[in-house]
C-alpha cells in the first residue's frame, strides 16, 4: 500500500511535467538539520531563551532517538524496496541511510510543531506551524525519498517528546538543583547510542550486479553525528544554566545584530575549525567531535558572547 502510494503521487508528478517538483524541494529543506539549527538558535538567542531551551531539546534528542529506530529498523529506501519508485534526483542527496522514520519530519515536527505547542503564541501562527509540519513530511511522499510510515512515526514521535520534554523543563525549574540528573540522562543516551551503533549488526544485502545496496560501515556514521549533537546541547545546557546565565533582552536591532555576528562565528567554526577535527579524528567518532563542538557554541558559546555583547551595549548607552 504504501509503494501503491508513492507510485500515485510519481504518476501525478509525471503527470504535470515535475512543475510541483521545485516548490516541494524548497519545502522540504525545511526540514534539514542545517535550516532548523539556524532557526531554533534564533529563537534562543535573540526571541525567547526558555522557549529555544525547550525546541533545542526536542530537536537534538528527537535526533538521538531517531539514530535509535533507524539503526533498530533498518529499512531500506522506498526505491530500493521497488525498482519501480524514481525519486527526483535532487531529493536524493540528502536521502542517505535508512529510511524509517524521516529525519526532515521529526525536524520539522520537534521546531515547527514545538512553536505550534505553545499556547502564547496567536493562534494563526500556530496553525500555520502545523501546515509547515504536515507539508514537510508530505513533501518527502511527494519527492519519492519516504514512506507514509516513515513521516508519520516521526510526527508521533516529535509530538510524544514535544509533551514529554516541556514537563521535564518544568520539573527542572521546580527543582533547579536537580538539574544534573538531566545532565548525565542526556550523555547515558548520548553514549548508548555511539555504542549501540558501533557494536549492532547490520544487514547486508546485493543488487542485481553483486554490490552492496546498503554498506553498512557507513551505517553507524549519522548516529555519531545524532550523539553528538545531543550531547553538545546537554552539556551546553547546563553550562549555561549553572554559569553563564545571558539574557536575550535588548533592542530588535541589537538582537539581530549579534545573531549576524553569532552566526558568522558558527559559519566560521563550521568552515574552518570542525575540519580540523574530521581531519585527526577519523569516521563516526569525529563526525560526532564536529557536531559536538558546534552545538556546544550554540548553547553555550554564543551565550558567552552575547553577554559581553550586553555589557559592552550597557557601558555605550
């Protein structure tokens, strides 16, 4: 049933001559891990910093859960099922690894379904975030890259957590000095997950020609990276909590200012330090360094910075 649907929605897009097929490609970037990372660090530096603590968590251990049921499931992609599915080419770039569940929707479900969770915000922007979330993973139907399945699990699942994680921060704010018992259950799962990714096994199956459809050394790899996204947050988190302590209070001008000037840091490290790293530390334990380090700047780096930001903008004024 779900290949029939996949074949329905193929047979549409051959149909009108793929003119559908650039729009759903500009939708679905939405839900690319790079777009959120920049959007949810918005939110908390410059907009709301409880509510950007809340869609970091969702988004980053939506991610670690995610590497869990891939590796567990390990489904092939639809075209691999059935030689019949031709996604559009350009989707398929990011379409790496396992199919089930879809990363873009749990992406898209932990951010713009997080910004639809809450209440405070007007209800037509809420509405809107839900499309967003339900465009995204139709999007990924529509490109032939995922399964029904695949997008519904992962909205189920961003949604679960969405609940689950906002009465965590709660209880952490009833009882603050507890909060390294989030701590250390964010890196048990952080290290369960590199672990359980490097010692699982994983099918090995061949084409027609006698390849290998899915190599399964390079199975592990998005795991480390889930992991260390995980664990920069947790440790950023608490760092921040416990230490640094910013605000994100000032001027709209201000806070678009140093979100520029952050961002530009974060492209910097991006382009020029975390290949260094990849460099000396080879496969999933440096892809897991690299993503480390960049969400650790997110929450807590970038932090530092906008403190010194306020202080400097305080002593001009």
């Amino acid at each position: 049933m779900d290949i029939q649907y996949l074949l329905l929605l193929q047979n549409l897009r051959e149909a009108t001559g793929g003119v559908l097929n650039g729009a759903f490609e500009l939708i679905t970037k939405l839900g690319e891990a790079s777009i959120v990372t920049l959007l949810v660090a918005f939110v908390y530096w410059c907009v709301d910093k409880r509510e950007g603590i809340f869609l970091m968590l969702t988004f980053y251990y939506n991610r670690v859960i995610n590497g869990f049921l891939k590796i567990t499931a390990c489904v092939y992609r639809p075209w691999i099922r059935d030689s019949r599915v031709l996604p559009v080419p350009e989707a398929m770039a990011d379409a790496t690894g396992y199919s089930f569940p879809s990363g873009h929707s749990a992406n898209a479900a932990s951010f713009f379904g997080g910004l639809a969770y809450n209440k405070k915000n007007p209800k037509a922007f809420r509405v809107l975030m839900v499309v967003l979330v339900l465009l995204v993973g139709f999007s990924r139907n529509y490109l032939g890259v995922h399964t029904p399945q695949d997008v519904i699990v992962s909205i189920i699942l961003a949604a679960a957590l969405l609940f689950a994680f906002r009465r965590l921060l709660v209880w952490v704010e009833e009882n603050p000095d507890k909060d390294w018992i989030v701590l250390l259950a964010g890196v048990a799962l952080c290290v369960l997950l590199v672990v359980y990714a490097s010692l699982k096994g994983y099918p090995v199956d061949y084409d027609a020609a006698g390849n290998v459809i899915v190599d399964p050394a390079k199975m592990p790899i998005d795991s480390f990276k889930n992991a260390g996204m995980g664990l920069g947050f947790i440790v950023g988190w608490f760092l921040e909590r416990r230490f640094i302590k910013f605000e994100t209070d000032g001027e709209w001008y201000f806070r678009v200012l140093r979100y520029v000037v952050c961002i530009a840091v974060y492209e910097l490290l991006k382009t020029y330090a975390t290949p260094l790293i990849t460099g000396v530390v080879a496969g999933g334990v440096g892809k897991a360094l690299e993503q480390f380090v960049l969400i650790l700047y997110i929450s807590a780096g970038a932090p530092v910075l906008i403190r010194l930001f306020s202080r400097f903008h305080k002593e001009r004024s």
